[in-house]
C-alpha cells in the first residue's frame, strides 16, 4: 500500500498491478509487465489537464513497442458517447468511424 493507490510488486521489485485513485477519486486498475509500465489499464481515463468535469472511462491495452493503444474501448464527450479501436498494421480501425 501506498500514497499512490494499491500496489503490486513482481520478483524483480517493480510494479506489476495497481489499484489507484485518479482526479476526483475515480478509480483505474493498471497492469504492467517487464517490457512496459501500464501495459493495460481499466477505469477512468484522465488527461493532461484534469478537469472537475471529466467523465471518460475505457479499457486500454497498450503495445510496448510502438507505445501506441492496440485496443481501446472508452468513451468521450463526459461519458456520453463511446467508441472501439483495434489498431494493426494496416493502421488504426476506429467504431464508429470518424
């Protein structure tokens, strides 16, 4: 336990789940592994510049190598609209369209 959230810690004494509290007290569960911190995430997805007005949540699974999303389902607009991307080499497949 930490100031951060709830953490757990591998064999080689990095982090390798979390349970934190974002802005305003939403929750995210994170999941990490030895080639990339927060390979995974699950919960409120937070931005650059927090807002007491932010309301997104998803589920994100990141590819350490290009450190781009490879899977994301969340939604925008304060919660009140979603979408899905599957990202492969052929370049990204956002639903809906944009």
């Amino acid at each position: 336990l930490s100031q951060r959230g709830l953490d757990l810690i591998g064999r080689d004494g990095r982090v390798r789940a979390t349970l934190r509290l974002e802005s305003n007290d939403k929750g995210v569960l994170g999941f990490s592994d030895a080639r990339w911190e927060a390979r995974a995430l699950f919960g409120f997805l937070g931005n650059d510049a927090p807002s007491d007005k932010d309301d997104d949540w998803g589920l994100m699974i990141y590819d350490p190598d290009t450190r781009r999303d490879v899977i994301s389902l969340s939604t925008y607009d304060q919660g009140k609209a979603g979408r899905l991307l599957v990202e492969n080499r052929n370049g990204a497949h956002p639903f809906p369209a944009r």
